[in-house]
C-alpha cells in the first residue's frame, strides 16, 4: 500500500488548551503526522510557563526528536484569530480542534470557535469529538456527494485520505431535498407518483456520483469498499443523522461559502454539522 499513498497534508496544526484532552488531542495530532509523513504545528493559546512547555515536549518525545517535523507556538490573544493566522502564516494544510460536544461547555466552544474557524480558515478543518490517546481505527468514513462544484475534489481527496487513514469502507451520501419532489402525497396515486419522481432522482444523483467515481485513480480504490446512498431531507441534517446511525468514524463534508449575517441566523447545510457533531468531521478546502 505505501506505493499508493499520497500525502494530502504536509502541515498540520493543532491549537490545544491545558485540559483533560491535552494528551489525547496531541496523540491524535501526531498520529496524524505519522499517517501522513508531514510536519506539526502545535498552537497554545495562552500563557507559557516552564511547566506547561515540558509537559509538552514530554508528550511529543514519545513520537518524534525531530525538531523539524513538530514545532510548538506560545500566543496569546483570541484563539480564532491567533489559530487561523497562524495556520496562514505556516502555510497549513489542515487545522485539528478538539472538543466533547457532550459537555455544556465544550458543546458551546466547538458551536462558536469551531464555526468562525471553519468560516476563516484558509484550509482544511478536523473536528475530533473523542481525541484519544489510543489508536481509534478509522474504518468507514461518509462523504457529501451533494451536487455541488467543490464535491468533485472533495470526493477525490476523500480517496487520498482514506488510503492513508487506512479505512476500509467509503460511502457517498447524495442528500436530496424533499422540495426537488414537489408532490404533496394524499392518496395512493400521489404516493406511488411521489415514489417515481424520488426513484428517478435518486438514480441521477447515483449516474453524477458514478462519474466522478471514473476519474478516481484506480489505486486509490485498492482494499476500499465504495458505496453510494441517496437520502432525502434537510442538507447538512440528513447527513449528520446517516453518518451518525452507520457509526461512520469519520464525515468528510465541503467547506462552506463565504458567509453573510443571514447565514448566522437562519443555520443551514454544514451549520447542522456542527451544532451537533455526529462523529469526527473533516471539513475539506
């Protein structure tokens, strides 16, 4: 498999704070480093003391005493805004953040930081809502297949990151709005009528997908079960649920638009993602 893996990211930054989850969200980072044979940034947003600077090098030393591959920064000001230009400023791939949405705190951290992150970055984004200090396999990981002109790459890198993640199954959710039906069902013939339209489209979505399929390299297939599925809902909502209910191990969505103040009112797509994170999201640019 090493002939065919391709290192998506090259720099990966992670901002950590001195909590509980400081192990377990440098582990995973460097884990990462490992998965990807690329560089780490570490970020603390805050104060440095000799104690917290040995406490990380401690953490680190059980991965790599290569000073070149991990370099650690100590800055204080607003988190968003020291996180996101850092990331610029160190010519980041990816940005990982980690939070457990089950706790009032951090559920309100990952919705507010997480969102301006997401809207700011210059790169990619990996939400982790259990980081752990053991290695958690990444086995099946969900795709947006909506019809959208940044899905194609995102498809595309999502082959590249599950070969060097090492899953086994990908599937490609192709969410479907119930306005596309446009059948009020009321009787039999209405159902079957709203069955039709639903099939017929369901089977579009499954032919574009098919396409862009074809243009996967075909080692990047190799050892991987691919699967398409069409579900109709809310965009963002219904995908959250699917990954969530399979116990997909990791989402793969676009990244979104740039955003207006209506955009932080009335929560749509990628918005639904993160107001209740399903299992770890990879947000790609």
């Amino acid at each position: 498999m090493s002939d065919i893996l391709i290192h998506k990211f090259r720099t990966i930054l992670i901002g950590v704070a001195f909590s509980p989850n400081l192990k377990n969200n440098i582990f995973e980072a460097m884990r990462m480093v490992d998965f990807f044979d690329c560089k780490l940034i570490i970020v603390h947003v805050g104060d440095k003391t000799d104690e917290k600077e040995n406490t990380i090098k401690k953490l680190i030393s059980g991965f790599s005493d290569d000073d070149e591959k991990v370099k650690v920064i100590w800055k204080e000001g607003d988190p968003v805004e020291v996180i996101i230009n850092e990331a610029k400023e160190n010519n980041a791939d990816l940005i990982m953040l980690g939070a457990i949405p089950r706790e009032d705190f951090l559920k309100f951290y990952i919705g507010s930081i997480a969102r301006k992150i997401t809207r700011g970055a210059h790169c990619s984004v990996l939400l982790l809502i259990k980081p752990s200090e053991d290695l958690r396999p990444c086995n099946h990981i969900v795709v947006n297949g909506i019809k959208d002109e940044k899905t194609k790459k995102t498809i595309l890198d999502s082959f590249e990151v599950a070969q060097n993640l090492g899953a086994q199954k990908l599937t490609i959710v192709e969410e479907i709005s119930h306005e596309e039906v446009k059948i009020v069902v009321e009787d039999d013939k209405s159902l079957l009528k709203d069955t039709l339209i639903k099939e017929q489209l369901a089977k579009e979505e499954d032919q574009r997908v098919q396409h862009i399929l074809d243009e996967v390299c075909e080692d990047l297939k190799t050892g991987i079960l691919i699967k398409t599925q069409s579900i109709f809902g809310k965009r963002g909502y219904s995908i959250g649920h699917y990954a969530k209910v399979v116990a997909a191990d990791l989402l793969i969505m676009n990244a979104p638009e740039k955003t207006t103040f209506l955009d932080r009112i009335f929560p749509h797509d990628l918005e639904y993602i993160l107001s209740e994170l399903p299992t770890d999201v990879l947000i790609m640019r």
